[in-house]
C-alpha cells in the first residue's frame, strides 16, 4: 500500500470516518445512556471505532505522530469525512440510534467493496472490523426495535431517520470509490451501485421498524452529484466540533505523551 496513493487517500478517509463516529459516541456517554450498561456498551462501540481508525492507518504510517498529524493536524478543507459520520445532535437518545443504525449498514457496504481491494494488509483489518462492525449493527437495530414498540418511539425514529437518511448520499458521493475501482479493475462498481446496495439493506429494517422510507431512491442517486464531506465541504456543525478535538494538539503539536 506504501506506494498506492489512490488506496492510500481512500483508507486516510474511511480512518477519518471511524474517528469522527467513535469521538462523538464518546461524548455521548458523558452526556445520557438509559442506564448503566448502555453506557458502558457505548463505550466499548467507541473503542472499536477509534481502533479501526487506527489499524487503518497502520497500514501505511510509520509511527504514532504521523497517525496523529493525520487525524488532528490537518486543516478543516483537507478533511474527507463524511456528513453522516460528522451529524452531531443535542440529546436525542432515537437520533442517536438512527445514526449508528444508518452509519453501521453503509460501512457495512464499504466493508464490502474493501474485500474486493487485492491487498492483504487491509484484509487483515477488514476481516476483523466486519466481526465488530455486525456485533454493533446488531446492537443499533436491537434499541431501534425497543424504541420503536410504541407510537411516540415511532414517531421519534421517523423525525430522526428524515434529517439522518439523506446524508447517505453524501456517504457514497465519494470520487475515490471510481478511482479505486479503476485502480484494481472493479469496474462495474460505482457509487450509484453501493448507494442502492445500502438502501436495499436499510429500507426493509425501515419498514420493519413501522418506519416511511424518507427519500425515493432517485431522489438519493441524484444527489450523489452534490458535493459535501468528500470534497471537504462540512455541515454548519464541523467547526466547534473540530476546533474541540483538535485544541490540545494544535497547542503543542510536537508534545509526545506517555
């Protein structure tokens, strides 16, 4: 992978996906859990984000400062993250839910897409991230089913699933998805593909949760011509969001702790 900046910048951005998701669910749980071991399950969902962000960029770094530069140096335009990894909420236990449960199936395509990449390093980190990643979308879809047992969860589920289910569009509008494909000769996949395939594993959980399905799927691939997290251009929520996880870094870039 060394020499391969195609799959390079395709890994630096999914690592930047696992860091932003498992940092907000970390501030999650000093905020609200419905108790003790939802907490402590948040936690440790937090933890394997984090640590996919990680080994993914252990596959191409040669040490921890070149990590950190990567995930806390880099000005707010050269970040690649996606809005959906990005959404932040104010207490709001059914967005909470909705986000993890939409986020979990589209990297679950992605996970997909990387096993067809002809690189046995990434393998290695693949195969262990789609274990943890089922246990998780297992989880989400297990609350969502709790909370969606009555009218007002319902109802709750369905306001969080409008604002969150658009931003899959700006998941999979993502250039480099055409660039890898043509890079290793996967060339009937595409963008619109993976679009479609995450739809058809989400809308059915949709349904089965009571839910109306938001956005037509024609609606969703037009969009994939919109231009957001990808090209660096972030929600209104990315700035005091960055500025907080990146303080202490940018105070001392240089500092080795430990």
């Amino acid at each position: 992978m060394q020499e391969n900046t195609v799959l390079i910048d395709f890994v630096n951005q999914w690592a930047e996906d696992e860091f932003w998701v498992g940092h907000l669910l970390t501030k999650k749980i000093y905020e609200y859990g419905p108790d003790l071991e939802e907490n402590i399950a948040i936690g440790s969902i937090s933890q394997d984000e984090i640590g996919h962000c990680r080994m993914l960029l252990n596959l191409h770094t040669t040490g921890e400062k070149q990590i950190d530069h990567l995930i806390y140096g880099k000005p707010p335009e050269q970040i690649k993250v996606s809005r959906l990894a990005e959404y932040w909420y104010e207490y709001d236990w059914a967005r909470l839910v909705m986000k993890q449960l939409i986020y979990d199936i589209c990297d679950g395509v992605r996970l997909s897409f990387g096993g067809e990449i002809p690189d046995s390093g990434l393998q290695d980190v693949l195969r262990l991230m789609k274990r943890e990643e089922a246990v998780h979308l297992e989880h989400w879809m297990e609350w969502a089913l709790l909370i969606s047992e009555d009218s007002q969860g319902q109802s709750l589920l369905q306001k969080a699933a409008g604002q969150i289910y658009p931003l899959i569009s700006d998941f999979f509008a993502d250039p480099l998805i055409e660039r890898v494909s043509a890079e290793y000769g996967l060339n009937s996949v595409s963008a619109k593909l993976l679009l479609k395939q995450c739809l058809d594993e989400l809308n059915p959980r949709l349904i089965q949760l009571g839910l109306s399905i938001p956005c037509p799927e024609q609606e969703m691939i037009g969009n994939l011509s919109v231009q957001g997290g990808r090209y660096g251009l972030h929600s209104s929520g990315f700035m005091p969001l960055y500025n907080e996880f990146t303080l202490v870094y940018r105070q001392n870039p240089d500092m080795v702790w430990g």
